[in-house]
C-alpha cells in the first residue's frame, strides 16, 4: 500500500532563517505531488505541483520554491521565512492517471 | 477555471442527528467530486467520492449526491457520533495526467454528546 510522509512535523523557525519541508511517497511509481498551505481558517491553498522528476508548477508567486530531485521526494524551500509564512504545510500525491490525492499528516510551522 | 463554493462553514448538531453539507462548483466539466474529513492537527484523509455518471454513492453512515445539471453535491452523515467532529472539504475535479482539485472553504462539524 501506498504511504506518504512528511518531515518535521512541527517547526519553529526565526524570521529571515532558510526552510526546508521534506515529503516522499512510498508504494508507488511517477506519483504527481503537490504541496499546499492552510492557514488559520481552514482553505487549502495549492502551492506546487509535480507532475515527474524536476518538472515544477508554481501556482502562487511567494517566497517559497520547490523540488523534485527523485521520483518519490518532494521538497519545499525558503531562503528567507517570513512571518507570513506561518501555516500547516501539507504534501500530497496522486497517481497519475487517477483523480484522488492522498494526503501526508502536514508540518507545523511557525515563523516568529 | 473551477470555483467550489461550500455552506455552511460551521456546523453543529446533536449526536444522532444528521448533519448534510452543501456544495456547488461552476465548471460543467468537472466529473469528479471527492470529500476529505480533517481531524485537528492532522491531513486530510478521503471519506468518499462520486463521479458524473453516477447520482449518489452510499457508505455505511456517510453517502454522497450529485446533481450535475444545477452543479451541486452533498455529504449526508446520519446518526452522527462525536468523532465524527472535524472539518470537511468538498472538492471538484476533472479527468487528466495533472489532476488538480479545487477545495471548498472547509465546514466545522460540531456533535455534541
């Protein structure tokens, strides 16, 4: 069966400090993965998508980027956190010919 | 694009009533409809799905309708229970390699014991 991970699961990081999430999927091949933030209010904002090995869809311009250096891992990155960075970040995939997107348990962040 | 809207945002009833959220979306094209239950603190995880060609999908206590002619479906929960308090997501999708959903805002269920 398909599992997918994410790490760390809480975070504190100081304004102006570098970010790294990890995300990998296990069980699967060529997954499409994407990357969203929920801030306080519940709505799931879609960041990032990938649909194979260093392809990269941006859907809001941030401080934020993303990458895809395997076929399973997932990263998002900051060189500089802001305040409003603050969030739940939580990574998913799906397969590639299907519809549903499966979840991680989400990371925890906040910018102080 | 697509454009969910999702009602109520907050929800609350009493253990063993039935609680129904609403949702409508504005691209005829889209065909797939999944609902995610958020717990606190946690990802969201899927509960159920419909597609187009099907008008309603049951599961134990949870079932799904759609009507694709006004582009609306719902989530039914009878006989609520008080771990079924969480945040619900409705979403919309079409078919494709890059599929991508568009979310509803979420809705706060409340059961009170």
């Amino acid at each position: 069966s398909q599992t997918i991970h994410q790490w760390p699961a809480t975070l504190v990081q100081p304004v102006g400090s570098p970010l790294s999430l990890e995300c990998t999927v296990e069980g699967t091949s060529n997954p499409n993965l994407y990357w969203y933030r929920q801030a306080a209010g519940r709505g799931l904002q879609l960041l990032f998508y990938s649909v194979g090995i260093g392809q990269i869809s941006s859907e809001v311009p941030q401080n934020l980027s993303a990458s895809r250096p395997q076929d399973r891992q997932f990263i998002l990155s900051s060189k500089k956190l802001l305040l409003s960075d603050s969030g739940f970040y939580l990574c998913a995939w799906s397969g590639g010919l299907q519809e549903t997107q499966y979840f991680g348990p989400g990371t925890r962040l906040l910018v102080l | 694009g697509e454009n969910v809207e999702q009602h109520p945002s907050t929800l609350s009833v009493q253990e063993g009533d039935s609680a129904v959220i609403k949702c409508t979306y504005s691209d005829s094209a889209s065909n797939y409809f999944p609902w995610y239950k958020q717990e606190l603190g946690k990802g969201p995880q899927l509960i159920i799905d419909i597609r187009s060609n099907v008008g309603e999908k049951k599961d134990q206590r949870i079932a799904v309708t759609l009507n694709k002619t006004a582009k609306h479906f719902s989530l039914h929960i009878t006989e609520t229970q008080p771990e079924d308090s969480a945040v619900y997501f409705c979403a919309a999708a079409g078919l494709g390699g890059s599929y991508i959903p568009t979310f509803g805002r979420g809705t706060s269920l409340i059961v009170h014991p």
